[in-house]
C-alpha cells in the first residue's frame, strides 16, 4: 500500500500544482514547506527534489530549495529535511 500511497500523493501534487500555475500571475511565485520522508522500509522519498521535477514539467521555474530545518522520521528516529521550495512563472 506504500507504494500506492505515494502515487497518489504526488498524482495530487501534481494537480495541485497545474491548478497553481494557471491561477498564478506571470511573474508571480509560490512556496511550498515540504518534509522528505523515510517511512518505509528505510526509503528515503527526497520530496521537494521530486515536486521540483514535476513543477519543471508543468512550466514553474526554480526560485530556490533550501532546507528549513530537521525532523524525526515518524517511523524512525532518523532526521530528514524539510525544505522550503520557491517556484516561480515566467
């Protein structure tokens, strides 16, 4: 069901982020806190550079990506980051 979860939740991500890009003004730019996760059979999921990636395909530019700070794995006591990921529409 992991796997499925994860679809899923970068499937919404995406559509979140069409949405965002045809609401938002050329120029304009957004920003969006989100934390790595490492729930699963120890599997590091770098969501941001992920989200990155999917933003390209749709049309943002990169404003930046920047760790905001640190957090418990909840299944683990690993830290992983959550970062802070600025795009932009040209």
């Amino acid at each position: 069901l992991y796997g499925r979860l994860v679809c899923e939740y970068f499937g919404g991500m995406y559509r979140f982020l069409l949405e965002a890009y045809d609401v938002l003004t050329s120029g304009g730019t957004m920003t969006l806190l989100v934390g790595d996760s490492h729930a699963f059979k120890m599997t590091h999921i770098e969501t941001a550079r992920l989200l990155k990636r999917l933003a390209f395909d749709i049309g943002f530019k990169e404003s930046g990506l920047n760790v905001w700070r640190y957090i418990r794995s909840t299944a683990h006591s690993l830290l992983v980051p959550e970062n802070i990921l600025m795009l932009s529409k040209e």
